[in-house]
C-alpha cells in the first residue's frame, strides 16, 4: 500500500489550531500558542498565515462549505419525523468539530467582518431548511400549522441550533473542559428542535415524536436513511456515533 504524503505545513496550522480554539477557547489561543505547539517558529507561522485571523477565516471557509452541504436531504425524498431527528444528531458531531465558532461567535462577530456577514447567511439558510421541513410535513398532512406559526418555529430553531452551545456554557461553566460531558448535552438540542414542532405535529409524525422522546424507538444513524449510492465518495459523511 502507497504511503500517503506528509501533509503540508499549513494543514497542519489549520488542524492544530482547530484543535486548540476548540479546547481552550478561540479567545484563550494566540498565534505564539499555535507556533509553540507546531514547534515552529513565528515568523514559518506567519509565512502562512498573515494573523490569527487569517487562520480563523480559512477554517471558516471549510466549515462554510461543508455545512451549505449538509443544510438539504437527498432529492425528491419527504423526511419524516425520526429521519429528521437522526439528521439533527448527524449535524450535532458536525457542529462538534467546530464548535469553537458556536460557543464563541458573539466575540468573532464583533472582531471579523467575514464572520459577521456569512455567519448571517448561514442561519438565514439553517431558518429557510427548517421551514422547507415544516411546509413538506403540512403538505403530507402530518403537521398543522400556519404559514405564520412555521415562520416562528422555523426561527426558532435557527436559534437553538446556533445558541445551543453558549447556552451549555452558560449552564455549566465549570464542565468547560469536560469535553464528552458537553458534547453529549450537544445531542440534547434534537429533542428541543423537534419539540417545538411537536404541538402541531399529527397522525405517525406525531406517534413518531412520542416515542422518539420517551425511548420506545431506537435511534438510528442519519446514515441509515440515506439511499445506496454508486459513487461512495459523494456520500456525506457519517459520525462514529449519532447517539
């Protein structure tokens, strides 16, 4: 088997400080912390990357891209209610992977204009995917709802899906650094999202629901929903564990 090639130095920045914005906090990471712990010098860091928030913008713009993916289901195919449930998991492990953005966008909002003007796309995108949700279950007759009441469940949940993470921490600052303790409470967000469509849900959606919450139906991987496909590299990705 051939050896892959090393990776270039400027991945190695983009996953190293990934890794530490998420651990220790954007704010709590310099560029002098990412050199000491690359164990390069400055000035190789900077050869790459013109500041911090240079890395910051390029690790953005992967996130960006990889989660203007994810904000559809497959074509020509009405989610469910349980479908719907094990895609907000699937999203939770992706959200996990740059979680730093979530937990301290107020503070990147305010210091980059690049985040201050996508960011602002991205859930104006997250708020028209969940009202495509809603409009598709209305139109199956398994949810009632106005086009007023889905305009207001919609935003909503574009703000629990963004929030939810400072929410945690808010909540319990002293598990900052208990990773899996935070990311477990992650997953709690599905049950929130989908508890506000709940009161207008009807018929099997509404069952669904019901035994989605009180743990009668196992949960299933996003992945599992998916139809096979002949080109394996275009499936989405799919965490080890949705639970």
């Amino acid at each position: 088997m051939e050896a892959k090639p090393p990776r270039r130095t400027r991945e190695r920045i983009l996953e190293l400080s990934l890794k530490l914005f998420n651990d220790l906090g954007e704010p709590n990471v310099t560029t002098t912390t990412i050199a000491e712990e690359m164990e390069i010098s400055p000035g190789n860091l900077y050869y790459h990357f013109r500041n911090k928030d240079d890395i910051i913008n390029s690790l953005f713009a992967q996130f960006e891209q990889q989660i203007e993916r994810r904000l559809r289901f497959p074509d020509d195919h009405r989610p469910t209610i349980d479908e719907m449930w094990s895609y907000l998991q699937y999203m939770a492990d992706f959200l996990w992977t740059y979680r730093f953005l979530y937990r301290d966008l107020n503070d990147l909002l305010a210091r980059n204009r690049t985040l201050e003007t996508h960011f602002k796309q991205i859930i104006t995108h997250k708020v028209h995917f969940a009202r495509q949700l809603c409009e598709a279950l209305v139109a199956d007759e398994e949810m009632v709802a106005t086009p007023d009441e889905i305009k207001v469940i919609a935003t909503n949940i574009g703000v629990i899906a963004t929030y939810w993470l400072s929410y945690q921490y808010v909540m319990n600052p002293r598990k900052y650094n208990d990773q899996e303790a935070i990311r477990a409470e992650l997953h709690q967000a599905s049950l929130h999202i989908i508890s506000l469509m709940a009161p207008y849900l009807r018929g099997r959606s509404r069952q669904l629901f019901d035994d989605l919450a009180s743990g009668k139906m196992p949960m299933r991987q996003y992945a599992d929903f998916l139809p096979p496909r002949e080109d394996a590299a275009a499936k989405p990705d799919t965490p080890k564990d949705s639970r």
